[in-house]
C-alpha cells in the first residue's frame, strides 16, 4: 500500500507545476492564492512573486504559510477526493546577492521559459523559499498519510 502512495506521490509531485499559497495577513485575515514553483534536491519550494501580489506582504511579515499542490480537475477520478499534498512551511526571503539566487531564477526560466526573464528585470518581484516542517499528503477517501522522515519520504497511514 505504501509504495502505491510513494509513487503516486512522487507523480503528482513531478506532474504538478503550480501551487496554491495560504498565508495570513498582518491583520490575521486568511489569503489564498497561486505560485508556479520549482523545488530543490532538499525538498524546498520556491516562488518568484509580485509585491503587488497581497500574499507577498504577507509571507513578508508572518514566516509561515501552508501550501498544497493538487491534481488537476480533469484527471480526478472523483472530485470529493482529488490526490493533494499539504505542507506547512516556514519562509525565507531570497537575496539578490544570495549565491543561489540566480542559479534559481535560471532553474525558473528553464521551467517557464522566457517570462521570467522579464519578470527578473522587474524590481517588484522577491524570490522566496518555502520550508517544509510538516506534511500530508492525501491519494482518496481513506488514504491519508502522514508525511515523516527525510525529506518527508517516509508516509504513515492516518487512523480515524
């Protein structure tokens, strides 16, 4: 059973290009909304955004976020229970002088192709990293697991 969820996992993560952001406001009002991402070898995530955006304030001034990367609509086999992992993460605002800030944005540019080489010449968009501390992912109705370990590789089943 686990190595089912290991590699559906591991697809969803490979296949799954955008995430969705849940952060709070320094008012404590909840915001939701969207990033493309690109992820590292240590399994952090990174998202190259807008000061225009509201949730860009708001990883600015409160380091926690929860994030979730879902399968698409169309490839849901049922819509009560689309594949999702959930991690709630700690931020960090990248530096332009930071050594991996570039290599970053190439890996962005690579991805995404030659937006972001527009979006890099534009002096609102901060580059921030997302650091998992917690996850779970979820594969249908009762197949949810508890994502432990390095990287957060090992899943333990949640029991009711």
């Amino acid at each position: 059973m686990n190595e089912d969820a290991t590699c559906t996992l591991q697809q969803l993560l490979n296949r799954i290009h955008t995430l969705q952001i849940s952060s709070l406001s320094v008012k404590g009002q909840p915001n939701i909304s969207y990033a493309p991402y690109v992820r590292d070898d240590d399994g952090h995530y990174y998202v190259f955004i807008s000061q225009l955006a509201s949730h860009t304030e708001d990883l600015l001034c409160n380091p926690f976020v929860a994030i979730m990367l879902m399968e698409d609509e169309q490839e849901a086999r049922q819509i009560f229970a689309r594949t999702r992992v959930i991690y709630h993460c700690h931020v960090e605002k990248i530096a332009p002088d930071e050594a991996n800030y570039a290599d970053k944005l190439d890996q962005f540019e690579n991805m995404f192709g030659s937006v972001v080489s527009v979006l890099r010449g534009l002096s609102d968009f901060i580059l921030f990293r997302l650091i998992p501390y917690q996850g779970r992912f979820v594969m249908g109705f009762g197949q949810a697991y508890e994502l432990e370990g390095d990287q957060f590789q090992t899943l333990r089943p949640v029991i009711p």
